[in-house]
C-alpha cells in the first residue's frame, strides 16, 4: 500500500496527466481494500471491468499488489 501511495504522490507532484493520477489512485484505493476490484470499484463509482482493463494495460498480475 506504501509504494502505491508513493506512486501515486510522486505523479501529482510532477504535475502528471490526469489520466495517469486517476489510475494510480485507482491503483492506492485498490491496495488499501486489500486487491478486493469489486470494493474499489463500488467505492470509485466505476466498472469493475475498468480496473481489470488498466491491470492488463499496466502489465500487472495483481492491482492489489506492490508492483
């Protein structure tokens, strides 16, 4: 969740695009419900198959994970 977190701060101070900041909180928000895409989902008031999209965009196995 740390590095997640890390991640996600390291982007809005270099002023990176929103789209970018949107997914590495999605990324944060994911870590902090344990990898549970349905909870951050709900909670991001977006689809569930959205997060799944960005996991396989961003290469990762997991979201839930520290990369």
């Amino acid at each position: 969740m740390e590095a997640a977190l890390n991640k996600l701060m390291d982007a809005i101070e270099r002023s990176a695009p929103l789209a970018d900041v949107e997914r590495l909180y999605a990324f944060y928000v994911l870590a902090v419900t344990n990898g549970n895409k349905s909870h951050t989902a709900v909670k991001l008031k977006i689809d569930r198959r959205t997060l799944q999209r960005w996991e396989k965009e961003e290469g990762r196995a997991s979201l839930g994970g520290e990369p």
